[in-house]
C-alpha cells in the first residue's frame, strides 16, 4: 500500500478510498468522524492515537485506513491495525457485503470486525460468504454516555491519585494485569500504553492509605468534545469493596471539569455487575457494539 490514497470503485454505491496515510485521510475524513462523535469514539480514539504515537502505535504494521465516499460525501471509514479487528462506522448490508467482497478480493486477512452490532453481523457475515472464513461473537458490549454524575456514598477507603512517572511500572503491570482478565491480548505494548496515559494525565489510581493500588481507571485523550474511559480495573482479590465505582466516578468528574461534552464509556454486556454500576454512577446506554473473531474454515 502506497502513501497515496488508493480509490476503488464500487459500482454504484459508492467508491471505498484505502491509504496507509493518516494525514490524508483525516484531511477528507476527519469532518465526518466528528460529525457524530459519541457513535464515531472508536476512529476518533484509534486515529488519535497514532497521531500522537505513530504508524506502529498498535503494531509492527502501519494500520489500513479507508472511506467510503458517495457522491463526494465521506458516509463511513474503516480503521484496521493488525494484529487487531478492524473497526467500521455504521454500514448498510448492502455496503457491508461489497466491502467484504472487495477486502477479499485485494487478499487482506482479517483477525475479526468490531462495530455498532449491526454493522459487525453484517460484515461478519458477508466475510464469512466471500472467504469462507468462520465467524464467533466474542463479545457484545454497550456504549453509555455520562447523564448526570452520581458519585458512590459512601466511598471506600483510600483516596484517588492521577498516576506520574514513578508509576509506570506499576501501571504498566495493572493494564498487562486487566488484559490477561479480559482474555485479549493487550492493544499496546503495556509500558507504552502507560507512558503515553501518564503523559497526559490519563491514569488515576485509587490507592490504599499506605499507596497500595486497588483500583486503575484509564481514559483516552479528549478529542471532539468526547473523553472516553479505556479501562477500568479492579485486581481480583479486591472486587466487591467499591473501588472501581470510586475511581470510575473520580475520572468521570476530572473528564467533565476538563470540558468533556460527552463521557464516554463501553461494557461488557455479559457482565452484569459493571452494566449496573455504571447506570447508577449516571451512565446511560447510546448502542450495542459487537466484536467477531474470524478464523480460517479448516480451523
């Protein structure tokens, strides 16, 4: 993949336009990502990170990037940086099938497809019928958007404390730590992941009176109006004592002193206790995500 934006025609849909260079989709794309801001916190988050970090900021590779156009309008974009799932904004069936079919066509291997759950089936689907590759939900989450912040009463022990340089091993070993829990192999590099998070006052830990870490809150930088919480992590042996309410509550507070227009976080539908607690710290559900593993059909 060359630099320059590579146009592929698409009958009369619409044309997809796929490059390896950040700057120049953002200069046709960036308007439409942040036309809608709360449904687009993926590409929004995934572009800004490698803005801020780089092309290898999620991978040895330089991360796939495309739009696709109608009639010179951006209607959707695709951000793929393997070794992870590609991310697409809201698709029609129609649109799904053709991008698959075309993906297929020019050879790319994909590990699997994370988006608004109707998007993510159709192209799960539609992989599935053009590459035969076999497709698994992993997970359904829940996009919420911050309500009206209401803080736990009362709080637990311990006080919150935004992370600094002397904590990022610490950090580091907490992210690698929430990874292993979730079984998904970390995004970045964990003492990458904790210096770019510590630079910009991205990390607060809830700690104990003697400074022992009992819960980690992270958020992505604000872009757009929106900050988007990245994880929230609660060592095991210490889940059920209100530690993750109070530093979720505590980075939701920081967010929303800093100018967020929108707070931002996803959960995993299967997990009823944290879709609980963070509707009564005030979130509210926006959409249902889905994410699918693609596996090849010998597997």
């Amino acid at each position: 993949m060359t630099t320059s934006i590579a146009r592929h025609h698409l009958g009369d849909l619409a044309d997809w336009h796929l490059t390896d260079d950040l700057n120049h989709f953002l200069t046709r794309a960036e308007p439409f990502i942040q036309s809608r801001p709360v449904l687009h916190t993926l590409p929004l988050t995934l572009t800004e990170t490698v803005r801020m970090c780089g092309p290898h900021a999620y991978g040895p590779e330089t991360p796939l990037l495309g739009l696709l156009e109608h009639a010179g309008t951006v209607r959707a974009t695709l951000f793929h940086a393997p070794p992870h799932r590609m991310n697409l904004t809201p698709l029609t069936a129609e649109e799904a099938d053709t991008l698959a079919l075309h993906l297929a066509d020019l050879g790319h291997r994909l590990p699997g497809v994370y988006a608004d759950h109707d998007t993510a089936t159709a192209f799960a689907t539609a992989w599935h019928r053009h590459t035969g590759a076999l497709r698994t939900l992993h997970e359904r989450q829940c996009l919420y958007r911050l309500g009206t912040l209401t803080p736990p009463r009362p709080l637990p022990e311990g006080r919150a404390r935004v992370a600094n340089e002397g904590d990022r091993e610490k950090v580091a070993r907490l992210y690698r730590d929430f990874a292993q829990s979730i079984g998904e192999p970390p995004t970045r590099e964990p003492l990458q992941w904790a210096d770019t998070r510590i630079a910009f006052g991205g990390v607060t830990l809830w700690e104990a009176p003697d400074g022992t870490p009992l819960a980690m809150a992270g958020t992505n930088p604000m872009v757009a109006g929106q900050i988007r919480l990245s994880i929230a992590y609660t060592p095991e042996p210490l889940r059920g004592r209100g530690y993750a309410g109070a530093v979720i509550s505590e980075v939701t507070r920081a967010a929303v002193i800093a100018g967020a227009q929108d707070v931002l976080l996803f959960t995993n539908l299967a997990n009823p206790t944290s879709n609980a607690l963070v509707q009564r710290l005030g979130y509210r559900p926006v959409a249902t995500f889905a994410l699918y593993d693609f596996s090849p059909a010998d597997a």
